[in-house]
C-alpha cells in the first residue's frame, strides 16, 4: 500500500493539455495494473493483523458498491438508489447470486457441491424456477391466475405436469419402455393413454375430426360412432361371426357385395354358416348345414326361394276351429274382384295379377263381415274409431286366401257331383 502513496502525480499543464492528459492515462493504467495484482493476491497471508477487508464507494448519482471480505466469506453488493441491487456471496459451502429490480422484479442462483438452483419472478406474482443436481432436473413455472407447468427428469425417466386454476390436470411420464398421460378434473372426470412396445392402452373417450366438415368418429368404451368405415372383414369375439367382401349367385349370374356371417352351425365339422349376401343385384338369405342348403333371393323385381316356404299350421297351436268357409265366405268370395296392374314402383313394364285391398275391404262389408273375420286384409296403424280405419297403407296376406279357394272349389265339385248324378239317374230311368 505504501508503494501507492510514492506514485507522482502528473502536473497540469494548461499550455500542453494533450501531454497531460497521455501522462494523466499512463499512471491511472499503473494504478489500475497494480490494483488488480494486489486484489488478487489478497488473503490472510499477506494481509497480518486484518480479519476482514471492507471497501464502499459512492457516487453522486446515489449509486453505491460494497466490497467485504472474510476469512470465510466474500460478499459483494451494488446499489442503485436503493431501486436496482445486485449481490454476490461466495463461501465454501456455495455461490448464491441475486439482483433485484423493484419495477421488474427478482433473480436468483445458488451454486452448491450438491446442485444449481435458480428462481426467476416479477412483481405481477408470476414465478419459474430450475433445480439441477447430479441425480436430474426440475423446472417449475407459475403465474398469478394460478397455472402451473413442471417438468423432472432423470436418467431413467421425464414427466410433465400442467394444472391450472379450474382444478384441470394434465401430466405425461415417459421412460425407456413407455409412455403415459393423463388429463382429468375434480369432478372425476379423466382419460389416460399407456403406450409400451405391445400398443396402447386407452381410457377416455377418442374424437377424430374431420377439419373440413366438421364431421368426425367418436370411440366411447365398446362404442364407436362414426360416418364411414371402409374394412375387408369385421370379426366378431367368441367366433360369433363375421361381416366381410364376399362374392355369390343370384341363381343366374355371380355378383358381389357384402356378406354377414353367423357363427359355425353347432354340430358340422366343416365351417358351414347361416349368411346373408347383398349386393347390386339383390339380397341372398342362406341358411346351410352338413346336408346341404336353402335360400331365399331378393330382388327388386322377384322373390324366389330354393324350397317352399312353409308356415306354422300345427292343429296344437289353434283354436275356435270351423268348418264353414264356404257358406260364410261364399257371398264375400262372389264380390271379390281380381284385377291386373302395373306396380307404381317397377320400371319393367310388366302386368301383375292380385287383388286391390280397398276392394277386399269392400267386399267384406258387402258380404257381411268385417274386418276381424278375414286375417288376410292388413292396414297399418288401424284405428276402428277412424272412417275406413284411418289412412295407413293396406296389404294383403295372399296365403290366407288358399284355404277360402279350396273350400270354394270344393263347394263347386260338390255341386257338380250332385248335377252329374241327378243327371244319370235322369237318363237311366
């Protein structure tokens, strides 16, 4: 310190101010060399009889800077107007850094053996922070509505949180050998994806949208709500069937479409299944066991079946049975009118032969009955309160009729037979 106070001033010269001024710059950089040397080889050895050092300056805009030192400790600190401060403490055990800016807000480092930690916040609450340590990483980041969004990883894994103010919840953790997220709220509510090397693991619901249209598929549990699926084939569980691209006869030429399947016939060794084919052509019903199969073909012109249709007529399953259709149909039998038309939907031109049902209905009333004495005349949504029973659509039930034909021509054949027989005992007497 002595050798500062020998140093010689330069003296100023108003007639050479330039060669004061360079003379003035040579001793304050000696200065400076000789400072820095001494600062840096400050310490208990070459300083006897001092504990501390202690430096504080001023300046005249209300800026200061303190400098102390310890055996244990160094600690510096800068002020401006008490507004803006920024400190530095170094010790053994650390380094902990802070400045502060009371209209912006607060920074903090601590240095540590053990890890780094920083905290950066502003004066409107919000706040994030880093730990850093040999083991892993942690950030956290909030703000004054209450968000907040963390991240920790290690070497073996990183997971993400996020929540918010609402009480909503997201996190994701992913290691080496998966992936999991999950989203959820206080009311219970949650969905959660697990993805390891074997797939995914959902719980939730799935929307798929379709930004265009605004259209999209919903996956909810064992349900699926959608527009369009295009597959080859639909198994379903316990080999109860299938649907698939299948291809067959019209029982004229082959045609494709789709194909539902029931499960294997119980009892066959070969995998014989009930099936239903439709296609552009028409619809197929299959039904086939070890000793063959029958069908039914549907089209928009025909209905054709491999066998005869049969239909339930066993004596134990009716009652109230009668005898005498042709004397209570026989006057509702001699009103009917068959008739032939053409279809108001068939474009192929051709006649068809039947009854029109208004005039089945006629036919009762004039034969005396009504409507519960013939099964085979069927109006939708019937209303006996309703003239004519209201306006739903008729049809008729052309099997019903087979019996009244039967009994009609018997009735003929009965008459012929007695006509005949009249007739030749007239000519053999």
């Amino acid at each position: 310190m002595a050798y500062f106070s020998e140093v010689q001033m330069p003296r100023y010269q108003a007639e050479d101010l330039p060669g004061t001024t360079k003379k003035l710059y040579h001793v304050v950089r000696e200065l400076q060399e000789m400072l820095q040397f001494v600062l840096s080889n400050l310490d208990a050895d070459n300083i006897e009889g001092y504990e501390e050092i202690f430096n504080r300056l001023e300046g005249s805009d209300g800026a200061i800077s303190i400098l102390k030192q310890t055996a244990g400790e160094i600690s510096a600190e800068v002020r401006q107007n008490a507004d803006k401060i920024a400190n530095l403490t170094i010790t053994a055990e650390g380094i902990t850094q802070r400045v502060l800016d009371t209209e912006k807000g607060v920074a903090e480092v601590k240095v540590t053996a053990e890890g780094i930690a920083q905290r950066v916040g502003d004066n409107e609450g919000n706040i994030s922070s880093l730990q850093q340590t040999a083991q892993g990483l942690a950030t956290r980041v909030a703000d004054t509505e209450g968000d907040i969004s963390s991240l920790e990883q290690t070497a073996s894994s990183m997971e993400t949180r996020v929540s918010n103010a609402e009480n909503g919840i997201s996190s994701v953790k992913q290691t080496a050998t998966s992936i999991s997220s999950t989203v959820a709220d206080l009311s219970g509510q949650y969905s959660r994806l697990e993805q390891t090397v074997n797939g995914f693991d959902f719980t939730g619901m799935v929307t798929f949208s379709d930004l265009s249209t605004r259209k999209g598929s919903v996956i909810n549990g064992s349900n699926i709500t959608t527009g369009t699926i295009a597959l080859e084939r639909l198994e379903l569980e316990n080999d109860y069937g299938y649907i698939t691209m299948g291809t067959g006869s019209t029982g004229h030429f082959s045609t494709r479409g789709i194909r539902v399947a029931g499960p294997p016939v119980s009892g066959s060794t070969e995998e014989y299944r009930n099936h239903m084919l439709a296609t552009n052509a028409g619809i197929r019903i299959v039904g086939e066991d070890m000793f063959g199969y029958e069908s039914i073909w549907l089209s928009g012109d025909e209905i054709e079946a491999t066998s005869s249709i049969s239909t339930s007529s066993d004596e134990r399953v009716k009652n109230s049975v009668a005898f005498d259709l042709a004397e209570r149909y026989g006057a509702f039998y001699r009103a009917l009118r068959p008739a032939r038309y053409h279809m108001a939907s068939s474009r192929s031109g051709r006649f068809h032969t039947g009854f029109l049902a208004q005039q089945v209905r006629d036919a009762l009333e004039a034969g005396g009955l009504d409507r519960s004495d013939l099964a085979a005349l069927v109006q939708r949504d019937y209303d006996p309160e309703l003239p004519g029973g209201g306006d739903g659509m008729y049809s008729i039930r052309y099997g019903e009729l087979i019996a009244l034909n039967t009994a009609m021509v018997q009735s003929l054949m009965a008459r012929v037979d007695a006509l005949e027989t009249a007739l030749q005992n007239r000519m053999e007497g």
